[in-house]
C-alpha cells in the first residue's frame, strides 16, 4: 500500500475511510478489467462456416465485481483496524501460522494416521488411491528439494533432472539388467546423487540468479539427452513394459508366471486390481516418511546446521571454518538423491515414462510447492502440494482456468504470506534449553 495510503489508514482510526474504499476498489476492478477482457471475454467456436467469435462478457462482470467487492471488504478491514494492521506479516495470517506451528506435532501425527489408515475408509476406490499416490510423490519431492533450497538456501530450476535421471535407471536397470524393483531403488538414489554432485562442481562459486539459470541448463541438458539418444532411452518415444514390484514376491496378477505366486491366492482373497493400487501406495507413503524423518533427523546434525549457516550468510560461514564446497555438494547430492528415488517409484508406477514427463514445468510446479509452503517447513510443503496437485483434481471442469488460477494464487501468497503458508519456524538449534526445535 502507498505511503499516502497508509497514512490516511492511521489518520481514519476505528471509522471507515469511503473515498479510499471506492479508490482502491475502483482501481482494482479497472486492472481486472482490462487483463479479464481478452483473457476469457471472448472466445473461438465452431460453426458451419468455420470459426465463429462468441462474447462472454457476463464472466468479465462477474470478475470485475469480485474484484471490486473483495479489495473493497480487504480495505475496509484494514481501515478498522488502523495502520499497524496494515502491515504485512502482522495480520490475522500471521497470527494463524503461529498457532497452526505450535501444534504441528499433533497435526503431523493425525496426518499420517489418515494417511496410513485411507485404503480402508469406505469412500476409498481406486481412483481417490491413485491420486492420494501421485500426491505422496510431490510431496516426497518437495522434501527433496527443500533440503537444497529451504535449509541450503540454493535456488535449483533442474530438479526435474534428478527425478528423471532416478526414473530411466530403474527402468533401464529391469529390462536391461532383469533387476527387481528393490535392487534398483539404491542404485536410482544413488545415480541421482552422483548427477547432483556433477551439478554442484560447475556451480560451487554462482549464488542467486545465476545459480538458477545453470541448474535450469543443467535440467534442460538431461531432458535433450533423453530425447537424442534414441539407442539408450528409446528417444521420445519413451520406455514401456516396466515391471512392477512385488510384495516379498507374490505378484499382483490374476494369472502368475510359471514359479510365481499370485497375492490374492496367497491370502486366500477374491482378485482385485485395487490390491496392486493400495500396495504402491504404501510403498510411496513409506519411501515419503523415510525422506521425512531422515530430513527431520539431518538438520539437526552438523551438516544440516552447517546448510542452514550457508543459507544465511556465505561469507560469515567461511569465517567459521566450514568449507562451503562440501555443504554445497553434500546439499545437492541428498537433495538429488531423494529425487532418484521418487523417480524410481514413478516408473513403476506408471509402467512407462518418456522426456515429455519431465520438462521444465515440473522443476517450477515442485519449486512452487516449497515456496508455498514455506522454505524450509516440512508441514508447509504437504499443504501446499495438497493445493498445488489435489485440488485441481476436484475441479477438473475449470481445467482449462487451471493455469491462471495457480499464477493467482501465487500472487495472492506471496503478497499476504510472502515467506510462504507455513513460514514461521523457530531455529533448528538453540544455544539454551526450553525450546523445540524447528520443523
């Protein structure tokens, strides 16, 4: 808000400021006004004739009154509770971030309770499974990416390589090699890693801008190499026939191999594809908690302090003795390797992958749910993946809005909450007792 905006806030007190409402709502509306007009005010059909031009102006009007109303109510409550709740950060979000922290334990504790018990609630068919996996995996990737961006403070737009880079070495590694999925997930994790240390070499004197724009090379330089080299990586017509883990060896087939022995003949049940469904779910649920309590554990230990100090100032890290080549290197290396093995999980799951599944998109989408959630918030990143993956799933008949309501919604955020949903957290370590440490 304006100075002169602010000031008449302090000079209005308790009453409401009418002129200033109908100005920054009139104002607001405007600009909603003119980007809504040829966003979606007008729109191509078929005919008989070709394409026809049909008007939507009552969906412009209804924007614009939104708008007008919304930044109306939001003034107005300023206004009522004068300048000082102006402020950014003060607010009742703020207020709401701490009271949501301090009770993240037994929040996180109900979380995984639902989580472990989904499969067997009654509205639990295949379909809400599938989707609750394909959030564990974002979820487990922001994790991933958060202990190089929120506790290593380093800005990475090519983690989609380390996913794809974990996702081909599991399937190159079963139909290649005949390794089970077991045998291959430390070998993706460690592959992604050995790639995240190649990352960090060229990049150990870049900070800021420039450490973003080498990691996006970097992704983007994985992505053409999946594309080109058609006699590894089958090019962009991408792997099939992936196979699928087993549960200490029962298949989940209806009819099993010569040797093997089906799941539900095992545990005497009828045939059900779900079974297959509810065990990758619990598998990537376990592969999330593993990444959560590792993570939890590791910022405590004095590599996770030593990220932590880089984050927050490089040159005062120098001065303590602590070699910021190897923080680097160690930050990108777990980070990558968490990814190697999402990705892993991925390509079983799918049963085929491809370069189109990992583009720069995917970098920005997994970026996004750290911000949003709040750099270096555990908590944060499962709501805002929960944002960010589930609920366009429930609303898929405004798909072709999806795109313009997260940009919204990103704008929204980091205009209210710009250190993230989630963004207050006490330090990891405290030089006296009587604190908890940070989540």
């Amino acid at each position: 808000m304006r100075p002169g905006a602010t000031a008449r806030l302090a000079g209005a007190g308790m009453g409401l400021d009418l002129p200033l409402i109908l100005k920054e709502a009139g104002l607001t509306a405007l600009v909603v006004f003119a980007l809504a007009l040829p966003l979606f005010g007008f729109r191509t059909v078929d005919s008989a004739g070709g394409l026809d031009v049909a008007y939507r102006f009552d969906w412009v009007a209804a924007a614009v009154a939104v708008a007008f109303v919304g930044r109306a109510l939001l003034v107005a409550m300023r206004t009522l509770g004068g300048a000082q709740r102006a402020r950014p950060g003060e607010g009742l979000l703020a207020r709401a971030g701490r009271a949501f922290y301090r009770h993240t334990t037994w929040i996180g504790a109900a979380a995984v309770a639902f989580a472990v018990l989904l499969p067997l609630l009654p509205f639990a068919d295949r379909y809400v499974i599938d989707i609750a996996s394909y959030f564990l995996i974002y979820v487990m990737l922001g994790w991933g990416l958060n202990v190089v961006v929120g506790l290593a403070g380093l800005l990475d737009l090519g983690y989609v390589a380390f996913y794809a880079v974990g996702a081909y070495s599991y399937a190159l590694a079963s139909l290649h090699l005949g390794l089970s999925f077991w045998w291959s997930l430390p070998l993706a994790g460690a592959l992604a890693a050995g790639f995240g240390i190649l990352l960090g070499f060229p990049v150990l004197r870049l900070r800021g801008d420039y450490l973003a724009i080498v990691t996006l090379g970097f992704g983007e330089i994985i992505r053409i190499i999946l594309v080109n080299w058609y006699s590894f990586t089958n090019g962009p017509n991408g792997i099939s026939g992936i196979a699928r883990p087993s549960f200490f060896g029962l298949a989940f087939s209806r009819s099993p191999g010569p040797g093997e022995v089906a799941f539900h003949e095992f545990f005497g049940l009828d045939y059900a594809p779900v079974h297959r469904i509810a065990f990758l779910y619990y598998l990537i649920l376990g592969l999330a908690l593993v990444t959560n309590l590792f993570t939890l554990r590791i910022r405590r230990l004095p590599v996770g302090r030593a990220w932590e100090a880089l984050r927050e100032d490089e040159i005062a890290c120098r001065s303590l003795g602590l070699n910021p080549t190897n923080i680097k290197l160690s930050a990108f290396a777990i980070g990558a390797m968490f990814a190697g093995f999402a990705g892993s999980f991925f390509a079983t799951r799918q049963g085929f992958i491809s370069p189109e599944s990992f583009t720069f998109i995917e970098s920005a989408l997994i970026l996004s749910i750290v911000v949003l959630g709040g750099m270096g918030s555990q908590i944060g990143v499962v709501i805002a993946a929960f944002a960010i993956v589930v609920l366009p799933e429930w609303f898929r008949e405004f798909q072709q809005y999806r795109m313009l309501v997260f940009g919204a919604a990103m704008v929204m955020i980091m205009v209210w909450r710009p250190r993230g949903l989630i963004a207050h957290r006490d330090p990891t370590v405290r030089l006296h007792a009587g604190g908890e440490a940070g989540r």
